[in-house]
C-alpha cells in the first residue's frame, strides 16, 4: 500500500484532467506500490474498490465495488480501516 504522501498528491489532482485517466493513474500507483512491497512471486486476490465522485453541482457520491461475496468485502474494509487508523 501506498504511502501516506500519496493520499495527500490525490487532494492536488482532485477535479483535474481526464476521469479515466485519474482513475488508472490511481491504479497504477498502486500497482507499483504492490510490486515495491512484495516484488514479483505474489497474486492479487480479492479487490475492492471505493471512489468519490464529484459531480459538477457539488453533489458527492461514493462508488464501492468488489470482486467476492459482501461478507469478504466487509471483512476486508473492517481490516483496511484498522490498518488505516493504526497509521494516523
């Protein structure tokens, strides 16, 4: 997982460029955050995914999507909220 700088570089790029390209950009930060933490012999398992979205009137919305069962999402973002709060 990345760094906590790299939640802050999100606030600066917040409402700028491209959806789609923000979005992979994001991906693809991850990524290479992954393979810097565990180099090459892992898989990616299950996934997650959460996205604030920002419409033009102001109004704010939340994307969640996951590849598995709830039960296994919701496990994994009680874990991720322990392992975020832990970082604070």
């Amino acid at each position: 997982m990345a760094g906590p700088e790299a939640g802050d570089q999100g606030n600066e790029r917040e409402g700028t460029g491209d959806p789609r390209t923000r979005l992979m950009q994001e991906v693809a930060e991850q990524m290479d955050a992954i393979e810097t933490d565990f180099g090459d012999g892992y898989q990616i398992g299950h996934v997650v995914t959460i996205v604030e979205v920002i419409q033009p009137d102001g109004n704010v919305g939340l994307r969640v999507r996951s590849n598995q069962q709830p039960w296994i999402s919701l496990g994994m973002l009680q874990f991720a909220q322990k392992f975020v709060e832990a970082q604070i």
